[in-house]
C-alpha cells in the first residue's frame, strides 16, 4: 500500500474530531463535513479540511469515509450520500451496535462499498473541544463483515486502522459484536444505573452513601455519565440487552433463593451456636464459576501477557471465516503485510 | 479525656495489624494477641506489644479491646475473653456486620461491656504482611449503638476512634448499618461476581474480553477478591443481601421487559425507517431516577463541599436518637470537646 490514503470523516464530536486530529499528526489528508461550522476555524487550524455539505465530502473522493454521526442522524446522513458516493470511496463508521448500522446502509443501497467497524475508544465527554489524538493510543478496533463483504473495501477499512491510525482488529460479525458489546457494556451500564437508583430510593441513603468505598464508586461510575446517551444505546442494541438483564436477574433470584434456603435451615438448626449456616454446593459454585476471569485478569496484571506474533495467510473464498476464526481465537491483528498476508498479536485466551 | 489510652488488639491481620501500627505511631500502648506467633517478631521490632493468650490480653485491663479476628472465629473469640476481661475494658471489633456480633456478644455474656464499630477502610490484601497505617488515612467508622449501650463504654470508643485513630464517626444502629452495608457493599459484590459469571459463561467470551473497556473493568473489580472472603460476608448479611438482589433482579427484568415492549412497537410501526422505537415514559423515569446521585457525585467532584462544621451537644436521655438523627443528615463526628459536647462536620446530603 504504498499512497497514504485520504479519508473522508462526518461528524468532528469526541470520537470523529479525535480521529481526524490522529490522522492528520499521521500525515493522512482529512476531510471533515459537521453538523454545524462551529468546530470548523479550529480544525482547520488543526489541519482538517472542512467542507460545506455531505455532498462536498463525496465530491472529494476520499479512500474512505468514516461515519462518526450520533446513530440517529444515520438515516438523514445515508440518505444525502447515497446520491453522491462516487464507487471508489469505501464506507465504514464508529458505531456501537452494527447490525442496525448494516440495515441503515442497506436501506439506503450502499452496503455493496460499506464495512462496518466500532473503536473501542471514548470516555465521558463529548464535542469537538474534547477530541484528543491520544484517545485512539493503543485502541482495538472490531471490524465487521458479512457474507457479502468485499475484500478489497475490508483492506482498506483495515489499512485505515492499522497504517492510518496505528491501531489493532479483530473481525466479526455483526450478531457476535453486538452480544459481546452487549455483555461487556450496553447491559453492565444498565446495571449501573439500577445500582444507583437502589441508593437514590433508599431512605437511609445518606447512610449508605457516607459508608460507600470503592466497590459502590467503581460499580456506579458509568451511572454518572449521560443518561441519555445510555438509554439510546441501550435500545439500539435492544434485543441482546433484554436477554442479559433477564439472565443477570436470574443468576441474582438464584443467590438471593440460596440466602433465604440458608437461613431457614439455619433456623431449624438444632445447634444454637450455628449462627452461620452450611454453605450448599450451589452458592460455592457461583462464586467458583468466575475463576477462569480471576486467572485471566492475574495473568494480564503480572505483566506475564507479552503477546507473540503470527503470520495470517488468507484464502480467496475463506478470508472472512479464516478471521473471524483468528478473533475467537483472541487474535489481534496488528499490520497488512501484503494483499492476503496479516501479522496478528496472539493475546491470552479466556 | 487527659491520658492517652491503652488499646488490645485481637488479630494481627490487614485491618487489625494496621490498626496496631497506627495506634503505636500515635503514642498509643497497642497489646495484641494474634492466633499464631508468626508476626510476633515484626510487630514487636514496630513496637507493639505481643502477649501469648487471650487471658493475658485481657488480663493486661487495656481501655479499649478491638476484635479484628475472621468473624468466623468470634464464638471462641468471645468464651475466651468472657473468663477473664476486667469491668474497666470495653469491648469493640472491626466486623462488617454489626447484627450478627451484637448476637454473639449477647451469647457470650459481654454486651454490657460492648460498643459496635466498623471502620471503612480496607483492600484486597490481607495479614500483617500487608498491615499499612495510613489505610486509615481520613476513614470513616460506623458505630454501632442499642437501647442497652452505656453512653462512657460509647465515649470510651469514640475517643479511641477520634483521639486515637484520628479518624470519623457516625452513629448507627445495627439494623440500618446493615442494610446499609448490604446496599453499598454486600449485594453489589453478588452484582460484579455474577457479571463475571455471565462473561465465563459466553461462548464469545474472548471477543467480549477483547472488547472490554473501562466499564468491564471497573463493574467487575470486585469479583476478582477472595471470593471465599466475599461469601462469608454475603452469607453474614444473608437476610438484607437477599432483599436487594430480589429489588435488583426486579429493576433488571422491568428494564428488559419495557425493551421487549418498544421492540415489539416498533416492528408493528407502519413507519418502515423507525428502526430506534419510541421511548416509553418507565424507560425515561429509570435513567432519571439516579439523578440525585449524579449531582451529588457532580457536587463532589466539583469540590464545592467544604463541609461546615457544628456543635452536637447530647442529652442524657436522648443522646442515642440525636446522634442517630445527625447520622441521616450527613454529619460527621469529628471530635470530643466534652463529656457531651462534638463537633461534627457537616457533609453533603442525598
């Protein structure tokens, strides 16, 4: 890949305005449409090419055109595109549920020149005055494709990220990405929420918030962060997050059944000095079944995770298998060194 | 409150040892007794004094005796002790609940000498290797009082605490102390553990760690302690952990089940582009019922709460319910002016 590429980006919030800032300290040539002009002087003191409309940016032909809009601005913003996409520019965007991306770019014909892929970059604030070049230091990008996906757009989404941002990939599908954002974040930060208001509807809550330490700060952090902005991914990736909450609320029913069948029994115990009561298989095995993260996570903090690397060839008709393989297998992949040829960083497997 | 006091120690570990090592380098006389000899030779060279059994401790006739052992040892703990403390001693321990003690100290015949206390302070090490004086550093204790609680054995704690500790007080019964452990500590524990569950069980469980930021991290630190410590403190608190993971499980199934409503709206919708359906007022009410937690958490982060400060003076009838009630409006006990007289700073409230 020898001619760096020119990348096209909508929308210059957090993430957008972090990765055109990135990409342009990487020498890439950037073109940034906004909503509104305002981020606009200073971008463009920054480096950032601005233009006027959505049909300027195609116009310019960028490589690729990242989509860093709000989700619910996908539609209006597919739908001025889709008439001016010239074919030689690839479409991807930083979206945090992909399937219903995929459906959008579908609704409005141009899925044959998208791929979808998701940073795993961002923190609690938003807008152009936060963007940071730094946000994107060392983050994994999942890449998404489907059975239709051609490869030349996937390499060029993936020199994008790799070359271009100097970032890492895993590849997946859309249905796997979002169950595994699902798990890792959308559901947790419902949990959060629910955590927070348990506080909020307490009548001893200044109690318990003068006794809270670490565990309640930690496990409410996301709580604290716009609600709105949750509750918004939490129903774009509805489906996945229902399914968690009601096998969450089951593991919780199933503890809180063992307390009360502890209890009782403790109660009919003839020993009265059995204050504490015999722990049955079944709450020891709940609190055994995390074991594997435990090891996982002492193995990352003793520093002992110092990845190995492996080639990746890839063949014409199996390419998005042989990926998607690679990432179940806890693969990153981390350079293209040819047209079929990946260098992957080999992390430890869960 | 002119000489300092002589303070027995039970139990030589993260908490108890600390608690030793912070009392020695504030002048105070700290006796320990600890199940094995093992840190003797340690604690000696830090300047405590180290005695071979229980009865020697309580023959030595300290102010103040802290039980820092495992709760599980309390029963033995306590028969041993019932033989031999003077009537000048009284009695205090460090558990982190504070019913299940209260019964135990009742079972041993030693309430009338009992004052409950609980300080907020700890990590996820443990023994005396990893004993530390400034885990004390700014902590607040919970102390417990009943109906029966001799208001000088209170004094007797309260000083140890403020005069001696250099820490904070707040006064609580064991009852709301519990729920309110149970809320901000106990129950939260079960939530990080069976979020860790819920990844182990995933069979994408390499792709979700992958994509796992600081949300992951943060809501799922807690279930990398001991989770054989973790349990017992679950199982000590059985009866409060029960009710609010049965609350927890509600709020999550209410959440899925307004998802499982608006999804279902949205495919009966004529409008084909609604992809993101209509938000229900429930849904809207649960990201708003945390909002006073955020703006407490704002206030704070903001640092604009530079507590003010008050006098408490107590009546000899009612000094129990006033300092239970300057508990709930978020006061602090700082300090011991007179035999009734405190000054408490006054925090943010809920």
């Amino acid at each position: 890949m020898p001619k760096a590429q020119t990348v096209g980006i909508v929308g210059l919030g957090l993430i957008g305005g972090s990765l055109a800032l990135r990409l342009v300290d990487r020498d890439r040539t950037v073109i940034a449409w906004n909503h509104t002009a305002r981020p606009y002087e200073s971008a463009r003191a920054a480096g950032v090419r601005c233009v006027d409309t959505l049909a300027d940016l195609a116009a310019a032909a960028p490589d690729v055109i990242v989509l860093c809009n709000p989700l619910k601005a996908m539609p209006d913003v597919l739908g001025e595109l889709a008439g001016s996409l010239v074919p030689e520019t690839t479409l991807t965007d930083v979206g945090s549920v992909k399937g219903m991306v995929r459906d959008q770019v579908k609704a409005a014909g141009l899925d044959a020149q998208y791929v979808g892929a998701h940073p795993m970059a961002g923190n609690e604030r938003s807008g152009w005055a936060a963007a940071d070049p730094t946000l994107y230091d060392g983050a994994l990008w999942a890449v998404t494709v489907d059975d239709s996906t051609d490869y030349h757009r996937f390499l060029a989404v993936a020199e994008l990220i790799t070359a271009g941002v100097g970032n890492r990939i895993i590849v997946l599908d859309d249905t796997v990405h979002d169950q595994a954002a699902a798990l890792i974040s959308h559901m947790p930060h419902v949990v959060a929420t629910a955590l927070a208001n348990q506080l909020t509807d307490d009548p001893n809550r200044n109690v318990a918030a003068a006794l809270a330490a670490g565990c309640w700060r930690d496990m409410t952090r996301v709580a604290l962060t716009d609600p709105d902005r949750t509750r918004a991914m939490v129903e774009e990736d509805a489906a996945n997050v229902e399914a968690l909450l009601r096998s969450m609320a089951a593991k919780l029913t199933a503890v809180a059944d063992l307390l009360r069948d502890e209890a009782s029994e403790a109660r009919s115990d003839s020993d009265p000095g059995a204050s504490v009561p015999h722990t049955p298989a079944a709450m020891l095995d709940f609190f055994a079944d995390a074991d594997p993260f435990r090891a996982y996570k002492a193995a990352e903090r003793a520093g002992g995770v110092t990845p190995e690397q492996r080639t990746i060839e890839l063949t014409d008709d199996g390419w998005r298998g042989e990926l998607l393989e690679s990432a179940r297998r806890g693969e990153h992949v981390i350079r293209l060194d040819g047209p079929r040829r990946f260098t992957a960083e080999v992390r430890s497997a869960l």
